[in-house]
C-alpha cells in the first residue's frame, strides 16, 4: 500500500492480500491545527458519478444479464428473471403514471424481504418518484410516523400486512393515503400486478425527466430509531450511483493494480454469484447488498425471516455463495451444532454488519464455518459503505476495515472541533457523494448531522490510522456521564464478555442521585451457566478505574431488547429500570 503525504516523502509497504492503496495524509486547518485525513485513492482514477436517473442507469445494467435468473423466493422457488425485472419496472412506471402518481411523489414500500421488491422500487425511481422501503416490523403507530414525516400518499403493501396498514390509516388524518396496492391477493384491495400489465410508452420504455441527480431524492430509507423515533433519510440519485459505483470501482481497480494473479483469482471467484439475503432490504445494509449482486449478475435468494434450519436450508438448495448477516446471527452461528445436517460446499464467505462486532466473534464463525468472514461499517446517512475489514483490501484485528472509495474520513475532537491525527479518539467524521441531503422535515437535525463542509458526524467513536483502517470505540449518545467523567458502555461490556457464562451482555448509564448516572449491565447468562452477580460487580470492578464500576448493579435477563438488525435499544433497558423504581 502506499502513503502520500502532502508535507513528507512517500513511503511504500505491502499488506498481504490487499491491494496498493494510497493514503492522502491532508493537513487540516479545522481550527488551525493539522490532522489526518484518509481517502481511498486507486491504480486507476474514481469515475465522477454521472448526472443521471439511478434506476434507469442500472436498468442498463442489468439489461446485459439477458435471461438469467436475478432474483429467487427462498421458500416457493418463484423467480424473476433479469429481463422480466427489466421489462416489468418499466411497465409498472407507467402504470403508477397512469393511476396518478405523479413525479416526485412519495410511495411507501412496506413488505419483508420479497422478489417483487426491486421491481417496486425501481418503477417508482423511474417516475421519478420517492421510495420510502419500511420495516415489517414497524408498529401501526410507527408506520403513521413514517407516513406523516415522509409525505407519503400511495403504499404498495405485501398481503400479510394490509391489517397494520388499515390501523395505521385510521391514525392519519382522513384521505392521507390517495391508494394501496397489494403485493399478492387481499380480498378488497388492489393487486400490484395489475400494475405491470402496463404497456410501455412505443414499447421502448418510459420517457426520461429532466431532472437535477444531485438534488433529487430517489429513497428515503428511516433510521433505526434506537435512541427515539426513526427519521427519514433523504438519498438523492447521486448518492445511490455512487454506492453502486463503489463495488464495481474496486473489482475494477484491483484487477489493474498489479497484485498477484491469485489476488486477481480472488476478486472474480464470484462470491455475489448467489447471496442469500435474510436482511430486511429496506435497511440500507440490506439494500447494498442486493444491489451489488444484481449489479454483478448474480442471484439475489430472499429469505422473509430468519430460521436456523431454513437458513441453512436455503444455502443447500439454492448453491449460496455468499450470506450477509449482522452480528447476534454471527454469534449464534458460530455455536450452532446444526452445520452438520446440510451440505454447504457452495457458501465461499459471509459478511457482518449493521453494528460493530469483536474481531474473536468473526474469527469464531470462520473457524466453525470454515468459510472466510469479513465485516463493514456504515450508516443510512452514508448510503455506500465507508469501510470493510476482511477479503481483498485486507483485515485487522478489531478494527472495522479499510476506507472505501468515494469516501474521506476524519477524527474530530468532539469538545473543540479540532482534526486529530493517527490514534487519537475522536468523533468519526465521513464525507463524499454518498453522504445523505438531509433528513426530511428536520433541518436542526441534519445541520447537526451534516455540517457546512459537507462532513457527516457520524456519533462513532474511533481512531484512525495513516494505512487506512479504522478502529470504532463506542457512540457518543452511549457514553455514560459519572461524576462528569465519560464511561464508555463498551469497555465495560468486553470486560464482561470476558467471564464465563456470559452470553451477551448490555451496558447503559441509570440515573444516581449521588453521581448523576452511574453503569448498570444487563447480562444473558450462556445456555446451562449460572452466574453470581456479586462476582460479575466485582470482576468488573478489579480491572476498571472506580467511577467505571458497575454501581447500577448487574441484572440477568433472558434476552437483549433488539430492533429489527439487531442492535441493543439501550434505552428500552434504561425504561425498563426507572419503571422497576416506580
């Protein structure tokens, strides 16, 4: 890899199995001091991101795959092709045209992992319309929420969920929602099908709309919601390309960068020939991932709800390549003794996102698994990812990766703004074409997300280093206020990962009279252990600094309180203390 700096000489090092990457060391001037900055720089140069229709630039795309099959349903084996999702997105563009949706209006998208997903998001994209993909998940009153903040007047429903749809209706205010389509058959309601038996305009798809990439919205995907009602995110047409081009930049620049040609066999070993997505596709993770397989010609198999056997299952059946997952499925995954009952010769690699996870849990899986795994950091307020740790561009222990192309990352002192350098803790700061316009209706919140230099504050904790990898530490939201010092949840949750018998386990800040807040853990003891709570508190309290020790006391659970990616919402666990106290 090479590092440049702009006020030293160059230096070269090689990591094996990575790519030659350059890494710009930028002198800052945030407040008159310097501080490191880390792009991605390749053999051969970025392509600038075409000012064009997204669905219609990778309708192009996958035009070039002809008959094969793109997408499959994990349980009843029915499947499009790539020329019907080609054919049938166009035809329903017209459709939505046809029953008035106009450009520019926003259509709600509420269905689990579906083949029919892509087709309804890209026909709304072509309009071009606003496509606001919802969790399954989400509550009648959650999706009121959803629908009020995005100004959404027309839903494409899957059949088992038109009933939280009627609830959700009944919240709004009267002819909030214009019409419903329904993906399948629910006795009274419109079919989505009818939709596609549109006919293009002269049979050579729709017409194209002037339209301004950079400041349209194409998705509007809501955040996870963990630390209070989700916003909306708002992703134009750029930032959607620019993800795209992500992947298929790196394939591309890795093939040129001189590396070995068992690094090149690597690159084209076609993981993404067939990707098992248990993912909610409406979660940005998700949605990368199906898009850069579509992108690559391979089959997208959608699995609705996870299930050890009907996982495992899907990977048999359906010859997987590759599985994405998050971390709570990584940990159960490496200790499941369910391996054996299936043939898995076909799975080469799985990947880890959403939220971060210990480097011992990824390498756990790997040894079960015997399959390479690998993890990725991003938000749905950066659209593309910003690093990954693992596969060609290398892995290190603890760390979340390697800075992506389209992508420039900073550590920002969070009292003074200041740029840091190499290894100092700070806020993780990304900037590029992918970085969201905002959140929609909230312009305090998106001046705070995104500032005037177009810098996304992350709310990640980390450090960063000159050879490109980036190490997260904790959330600033998450940090716990004890007697005006900083406690990081984190910390005290790998000290008590360390004891056996823990499972899983959760630390948030309680409110103390005596100190303001003080740490309380939530542990899940392991299958069969018994744990003494009095040993956890003063495991802890042997190998931390005092004001870090658990004074909230230590609480066993069954389970974690998770959404639906599995991240712990600290905040139910701190509800459920301060209503334990009433």
């Amino acid at each position: 890899m090479h590092l440049a700096s702009l006020s030293s000489s160059q230096t070269v090092s090689r990591t094996p199995g990575s790519v030659l990457l350059k890494t710009t060391l930028q002198r800052m001037g945030v407040t008159g001091e310097d501080g490191l900055v880390v792009r991605y720089e390749g053999v051969i140069p970025q392509p600038p991101i075409p000012n064009t229709n997204f669905a219609s630039f990778l309708l192009n795309i996958l035009e070039q795959h002809g008959d094969e099959v793109a997408l499959v349903d994990a349980g009843t084996g029915k499947y499009h092709t790539y020329g019907d999702v080609c054919r049938i997105s166009r035809r329903v563009r017209e459709g939505l045209a046809s029953a008035g949706v106009g450009v520019g209006d926003v259509v709600l998208l509420l269905t689990p992992n579906h083949i029919d997903f892509p087709l309804v998001m890209l026909s709304v994209l072509l309009r071009p319309g606003v496509c606001v993909p919802a969790s399954p998940t989400l509550a009648p009153e959650e999706i009121a929420h959803v629908v009020q903040v995005s100004r959404a007047q027309w839903v494409v429903v899957h059949e088992n969920l038109v009933e939280i749809v009627e609830r959700a209706t009944s919240i709004l205010p009267p002819h909030s929602i214009k019409r419903t389509w329904v993906l399948g058959h629910a006795p009274g309601w419109e079919s989505f099908a009818n939709l596609m038996r549109s006919e293009t305009k002269g049979g050579a798809g729709p017409e194209e709309v002037d339209m301004d990439a950079q400041k349209t919205v194409a998705l509007m995907p809501f955040s996870s919601g963990t630390t209070g009602l989700p916003k909306g995110v708002m992703l134009s047409h750029t930032n959607l390309l620019a993800a795209l081009l992500q992947s298929k930049y790196i394939k591309e620049d890795l093939q040129s960068s001189g590396e070995s040609k068992s690094s090149r066999e690597r690159i084209s070993a076609g993981v993404l020939e067939a990707t098992l997505m248990v993912l909610p596709v409406c979660h940005i993770y998700g949605y990368n991932m199906m898009i850069n397989t579509l992108s690559a010609g391979g089959r997208v198999v959608m699995l609705p709800k996870f299930s050890i056997h009907k996982f495992l299952s899907a990977i048999q059946t359906h010859k997987i390549t590759f599985a994405p997952i998050v971390p709570h499925l990584v940990r159960y995954l490496a200790q499941t003794e369910a391996w054996s009952q299936y043939d898995l010769t076909s799975l080469r690699a799985f990947s880890s996102g959403s939220s971060p996870i210990h480097s011992d849990t990824l390498l756990a899986l790997s040894h079960k698994s015997g399959r390479g795994t690998g993890q990725g950091y991003g938000l749905t307020e950066s659209c593309a990812s910003i690093t990954i740790n693992g596969g060609p561009l290398g892995f290190k222990m603890h760390s979340v990766g390697r800075i992506l192309p389209y992508c420039e990352v900073k550590i920002r002192d969070v009292k003074s703004g200041r740029t840091l350098d190499e290894g100092e803790e700070g806020e993780v700061c990304v900037r590029g074409p992918a970085v969201m316009l905002g959140y929609v209706g909230d312009a305090d919140s998106t001046a705070a997300t995104v500032d005037q230099d177009g810098w996304l504050h992350t709310g990640d904790l980390g450090t960063l280093h000159s050879d490109g990898f980036l190490f997260l530490t904790d959330r600033i939201k998450d940090l716990i206020k004890v007697k005006g010092f900083q406690v990081s949840p984190g910390e005290l949750e790998k000290v008590l990962l360390e004891v056996e018998g823990v499972a899983e386990v959760a630390v948030a800040g309680v409110p103390s009279e005596r100190y303001g807040e003080v740490p309380r853990a939530w542990v899940v003891p392991a299958e069969g252990a018994t744990l003494n709570l009095e040993h956890l508190q003063q495991y802890v309290a042997e190998r931390v600094a005092t004001h870090k020790r658990l004074s909230g006391g230590v609480v066993l659970v069954d389970e974690l309180p998770k959404n639906s990616l599995g991240k712990v919402v600290r905040r139910r666990l701190q509800q459920s203390h301060l209503t334990s106290k009433l």
